[in-house]
C-alpha cells in the first residue's frame, strides 16, 4: 500500500485511535514544517500525521509553513493525502457537523508563499489545476464515509479566505455569488502545492459553523469547538474506513 498522510485541521490536532510507533522532524528547503512528522498504525494500517496548526493549534492560517509541510511528507514516500478541514458553511444543506469533500476551490488568499517553482535557476512549470483534488482519493473518501454510515456531501467549491478573522456578511455574500459552498482558511496554498509535487491530495472538510449572515446572532467560538467535536467524530470514523481501501490507489 503507498503512504497515506493525514494533515489535521482545526479540531483534529491528535487522533486517538493512532499508536503511535515514532515521530520525525524532517529539515526543508523551505525551513521548519508545522512540528514533527507523527509515525503510526491506525486500524492495522500505517499511516503518517501532521497537525497543520502545529502542536496546541499555536499557529494561524496565513502563517502556516505550506511548503515546508508538504515537502516534508513527500520527501519520507508519501504519495496520497486526506487533508482536514474546519469550514463554514454557505449552501443551505451544509448545516454544522456535515462532512463535506469538496471537488473545487477558489482562493482569496494573498502574501502566503504558494509555489515550489519561484527560482530563477529553472524553466517555468504551469501545472493543471482544473480540477484542483485528486479524483481517485475524493471517491475512496465518499466511499468511505457512506460505508461508515455518514451523511456526506460529495462536491463543493471552498472558498479559501485569508484570516484568521472570519469573513463578514458582505463577504459572504460575494463569496456565494462567485460560486463558494463553503468557507476555510487553509485549503490554498496546500492544495496546489500538493499538486506541484504529484501527490495525490483531497480534502475532508467539516462544517464547523453556519457562515457569517447565515445562522442565528454572532459565530461564538464555543458554538465551533461544540460542533467539531461531533464532526470530528465522523471523521475518525471515515478515516477507519478509507485506510483498507487505499492499496486501490
């Protein structure tokens, strides 16, 4: 089976069920990544975890090491990513604790370092990102998530602000004229990136909150850790189901 990584988002620093069996800081070109590569089994099968945040979610969005975190996996084998997320939700039927992997992003973001090819020393790469995940791990993650039971959305387009604020209501308005299901902080630069370097990437993405203007009164942070607590739930559930399934890739 090729190396599988879980990126944890927002909410889903550790996970519980992983024995752990070592962890590895790995030095980049690109300076330090979020902490140290986790080693360990998870349901019989290996797998590696990185929390994006860093450990006690210390580090925001906008400065999260992107590169450095996606070089890293790469440069111990891995080959395949599940990426995820806290978002809040902007489509009427994405309600707190749905699951959602999204199979198209636009990114709002700015100043976050977001391409390996930025030297002068070597030709210009332009990749393909018409379709920005990886196709073939999307559908084991739906499949995955519907053999455990959950109630999952299977396409959506995430919106990627830059934070750590949330967004206004004005802003989320504009972001579901331009075509957002969803709103997260962390999906751009990763997603890309990933791609630069020929990992097969996809996201699993909570919905954490209602966005701004779409639920009742102001988004409380207490409302959000409530909500990830039971999202986070199906996730590790999701997560049991999709590892035996990841030799198909």
């Amino acid at each position: 089976m090729s190396k599988i990584a879980i990126i944890g988002g927002t909410g889903l620093a550790s996970i519980a069920a992983l024995k752990i069996t070592r962890r590895e800081m790995v030095r980049t070109p690109y300076g330090e990544p979020s902490g140290p590569v986790t080693h360990g089994v998870l349901c019989g099968h290996e797998v590696i975890f990185l929390p994006r945040h860093g450990h006690g979610h210390t580090i925001p969005p906008h400065d999260v090491n992107y590169r450095a975190n996606i070089w890293a996996l790469k440069s111990i084998g891995v080959e395949n990513v599940l990426a995820i997320a806290a978002v809040g939700g902007i489509r009427d039927d994405l309600v707190p604790g749905e699951i959602v992997i999204p199979d198209q992003i636009i990114d709002y973001t700015w100043s976050r370092s977001n391409t390996f090819f930025d030297k002068s020393d070597g030709p210009v790469r332009h990749i393909d990102f018409t379709w920005p995940y990886c196709e073939a791990m999307r559908q084991l993650a739906i499949n995955a998530g519907r053999n455990a039971g959950i109630n999952i959305s299977d396409k959506g387009t995430y919106a990627v602000t830059q934070g750590p604020r949330l967004e206004t209501a004005a802003e989320v308005n504009r972001l579901e004229r331009d075509g957002a299901d969803m709103i997260g902080m962390t999906g751009m630069p990763e997603a890309a990136l990933a791609r630069e370097l020929d990992l097969c990437y996809a996201s699993c993405a909570v919905i954490a909150n209602r966005a701004a203007g779409r639920g009742d009164g102001e988004i409380t942070l207490n409302e959000i850790e409530q909500n990830l607590l039971s999202g986070m739930q199906k996730i590790e559930k999701l997560l049991e189901m999709i590892l035996p399934t990841c030799r198909d890739l």
